[in-house]
C-alpha cells in the first residue's frame, strides 16, 4: 500500500521559516511529478509547487521567491522549504504524487500556521 506522510508543519511566526518533507512508499517515485497543494481555512485547496521526475519546477505566484520545492529520490522525498512565512500561508498543506500512468497519490496533510 502507497502511503505518503508529510510532516514539518507547525506554528511560526511572520517572516519566519519552515520546511515540509513528504515521504513516499512509492517503489518507482523518481517516476512521479511530485506536487504541494494547501487549503486555507474555509478555502479551496490550491496548488502551491510543483517538481516533475526531472526536476523542473514550477510554482503559484504567491509563493514565488519565498518558496522551494526540491525532491531527494534516493530517499523518496519531496520538500517544501518555506521563507518569509505570512499570515495568509496559514493553510493545511498536502503532498500528492502524480503519474501518467500509474495511480496518484495524496498525504493526509499537515497544518501549518502563521501568526504572532
């Protein structure tokens, strides 16, 4: 059974930093586009970054220049490194393995909350 964890999460203040990692008990990750999503409170989720199995990324325009996805696949991990934390980061974020062929896959995510 596929699972993917994320931990990280946690409460910061602003302008503060933290870093998500999501491990995937997937035999062939470096095959799949790895993405993090978030869904604020009372929100739509939405797509925050993205990596695909060669390593371009991608990411929303209200995160860039503060965030970084990267993946290890040697340890089938993905990371989101996250810098000058807002209020309005506050979100659930979650970890989804995505393939052509093969089935995607969503963690059970993890909070992250930013306030003083």
């Amino acid at each position: 059974q596929v699972t993917l964890v994320e931990s990280g999460g946690g409460l910061v203040q602003p302008g503060g930093s933290l870093r998500l990692s999501c491990a995937a008990s997937i035999n062939i990750f470096s095959s799949y586009a790895m993405r993090w999503y978030r869904q604020p409170p009372g929100k739509q989720r939405e797509l925050v970054a993205a990596i695909t199995n060669s390593g371009l990324t991608n990411y929303a325009d209200s995160v860039k220049g503060r965030f970084t996805i990267s993946r290890d696949n040697a340890k089938n991990t993905v990371y989101l490194q996250m810098n000058s934390l807002k209020p309005e980061d506050t979100a659930v974020y979650y970890c989804n393995a995505q393939h052509t062929i093969f089935p995607n896959y969503w963690g059970q995510g993890t909070q992250v909350t930013v306030s003083s």
